[in-house]
C-alpha cells in the first residue's frame, strides 16, 4: 500500500478548513454571543484560539463528513472482508430457512 503523504494538500486543507471554522465560529459569536457577554473578539484572535485547540485535541478518528481531510487511509480490504462475511452468513441462514420449509412440505 502507499504510504506517502501528500503534505501541500494536506496543509492546505488544514489551512482552508481553519480560516472557514474560525470565520464560522467568530461570526457567530460576534453577533450573537457578544451583545450579551460584553466581550468581542477579532478574527485573528478567533483564528489563534482555533489553532491552539486544534494542536491540543487534535483530529478525532471519526468518519464524519468533516473528517474529509484525515490523512488515514480507509483500508478497502477490510471492508471487502466484512461484507463478504456478511454475505457468507446469510447465504447460511438463507440454507438453514430453506431446509426448515423443505422439512414441513416433506411432513404435508
């Protein structure tokens, strides 16, 4: 598998996805949130504060839609695996339902 990263786009994702939350987060607060607190902040401030959280708490391991720009790699033959267990399991039960009817129209 290949391992290598592509670190311009990935800093650019982190880069894009920073100045859109902090501009989220400060718009929010700057017309909701600070009329009643009293307290305004900039943009810049915003941004640094986002930053740091990140760097602190770093990227969960979810499979949100806003994890688009996770540098793990989805591994395809697990997946295949499963659903071909899946699969396996209920072609059993399929077999085990047939056999059962097969056994009540043998005893009509």
């Amino acid at each position: 598998m290949n391992n290598k990263v592509d670190w311009i786009n990935l800093i650019g994702s982190y880069c894009l996805f920073a100045f859109i939350y902090s501009a989220v987060i400060w718009a929010i607060w700057s017309f909701l949130f600070a009329p009643f607190f009293n307290i305004t902040f900039t943009y810049l401030q915003v941004l640094g504060a986002y930053t740091i959280a990140r760097l602190f708490f770093g990227n969960t391991n979810t499979n949100y839609i806003s994890n688009i720009y996770s540098q793990k790699p989805v591994d395809l033959d697990k997946i295949d695996n499963y659903i071909k267990d899946f699969q396996n399991q209920l072609d059993k039960e399929a077999e085990e339902l047939e056999k059962k009817y097969e056994d009540l129209d043998k005893k009509d």
